[in-house]
C-alpha cells in the first residue's frame, strides 16, 4: 500500500472543509435514494450473511446501510454530514430496521482495528481527498477474512464526465488525485493489493432516469451539493454556459428517443478480501 503521505502542495484540511460544505448543500438524499438499487446489488455481490457486523462509511442517506440491515446485518452508518444520517435514520426507522449512525469522518474512523465482518461504500469513500488514508481506514477495520465493498464511478463514466465539465469552471486542487480512480482496477490495486487476498472487479452501470434532460439538469442543480456549489461560483454569463455543456453531456449519453432521459453510469462493483 502507498504511504499514508498528504499529496505536496495541497492543503488537505481546507480541501475537505469545501468538500463537505458541498455535500451539505441542497439535498442529496433527493439524488441518492435513486441509486438504491446499487446498495442492493452490491449487498448481494458481497454475500451478505444475516448477523453479520457492516460498516457503511460515507453512507449518504443509507443505500447501502438499509441494504445490509434488510438482510439482518448488524448495520452501522456513517457519513461526515450529519443531515444525510438523519434522513438515513428516518429511513431505517420507516423500514422498521435497526441500525446504529455514527458522524464520522472516512479518514479517521473512530472504531478498533478488526471491528467488522464487511466494510463498504457507495459513491462516498471515492470522494475523500486523501485516498490512500481512507482505503488504509477502510482495510484497518476490516478483519482478516473480511470483505470490503464498493461502488466507484468510472473516469469515462457519466458522472466522470460530469465532474469533469464542472472542473473546467472550478478547476480542482492542483496535486489532488481525480475520485474516479477508485473506479479503476490499477489504482485499487495500489490501494489495497499489500493487505488483501483478492481484488474483484466488475463493470456496471446504474440508469439515470428523469423526465427529460432539463428536468435531470434542474433536479441536480438544485440538490446535488458539487453541482449547486459549482452554479453558485460563476457568473450568471458561465451558468448559460455550464447548463448547456451540462445538457450536451446527456444528449451525449442518452438513450432515450421518446423526450425522457435514460442515461447509463457506469461504475465499478468492488469485492476486496481481507488478507
């Protein structure tokens, strides 16, 4: 595994401060309870044993928490946004599923080495600024023999695309590796390869599925925090712009011939063994 090193040149700190005042911003539960299926899916891949301890880091509103929980797991969730863990609780709580949310933070998770059966992560611990420090965090509490689970969009995929036209407006912090490299199998394996047995990879895609481009477009620009924060940093003159490079992006992806948008994401299913 890489050494736990902060990438030079980049202040960490602040880079994280900004990226969760993003996830706070609008409502992401708005978007994340769509991706519910991939939770699920994921779940399934990892072979989820009932009574089995999961942790869910970066959990959002719970995809994967209510997943696992369903499938009688001994579920904890957490996420560095403490808003997204209230919606997953009122989730839980509408499913008459038990589960613990826990406010902490990927790259400094407070639990003892070894403390689980199964750790995963839905399109969150892609986004931690110090990636080798969050994939250390992640095999740390995993036991030996343990599985770590993930979903990692691709850097060719919809949203690698998406975060990409948004970093010609804001460009990024020099020096910060892209999050869509956890969507790839050579950085996983730099990751994770020392303290693991076995690295399992498959390629998926989730629907994207509105009314209309428009409608995808105005839905994340209002709850997505990384597109509401992006709109909110340029002038009125480059949010014409950035919409419309935004809907040239679906036109590019759709599928759809009947006026909707059926947009496919692909991402990386991730089944890690613990060594």
């Amino acid at each position: 595994m890489e050494t736990l090193s902060h990438p030079p040149g980049v202040d960490l700190v602040a880079v994280k401060q900004k990226q969760q005042a993003a996830w706070s911003a609008g409502d992401y539960a708005v978007i994340g309870t769509t991706l519910q299926i991939v939770g699920e899916t994921l779940c399934e891949a990892l072979d989820l044993r009932a009574g089995a301890s999961v942790l869910d880091v970066c959990a959002g509103n719970g995809n994967a928490t209510l997943a696992a929980a369903r499938r009688w797991c001994d579920v904890v969730s957490t996420d560095y946004v403490g808003a997204l863990l209230e919606r997953g609780r009122a989730r839980a709580s509408a499913n008459g599923l038990a589960v613990q949310f826990k406010e902490a933070d990927a790259e400094n998770l407070p639990f003892a080495d070894a403390s689980f059966d199964v750790v995963l992560s839905t399109f969150g611990v892609m986004f931690t600024p110090n990636q080798e420090k969050a994939a250390s965090e992640l095999t740390r509490l995993c036991r030996p023999g343990g599985k770590i689970g993930l979903a990692n969009w691709t850097p060719s995929s919809f949203v690698g695309e998406l975060f990409k036209t948004i970093g010609r407006y804001i460009p990024p912090p020099a020096g910060l590796k892209p999050p869509s490299l956890w969507g790839t199998d050579e950085r996983l394996r730099e990751l994770f390869g020392e303290r693991t047995a076995t690295i399992e990879t498959t390629h998926k895609n989730f629907m994207f599925r509105y009314r209309t481009p428009q409608h995808w477009l105005d839905t994340f620009r209002t709850y997505y925090g990384p597109t509401q924060k992006a709109f909110g940093a340029v002038s009125a003159a480059q949010q014409q712009t950035l919409a419309a490079d935004l809907i040239r992006l679906v036109q590019h992806f759709n599928r759809a011939t009947d006026g909707t948008m059926v947009v496919p994401g692909e991402y990386l299913e991730v089944v890690i063994t613990r060594r």
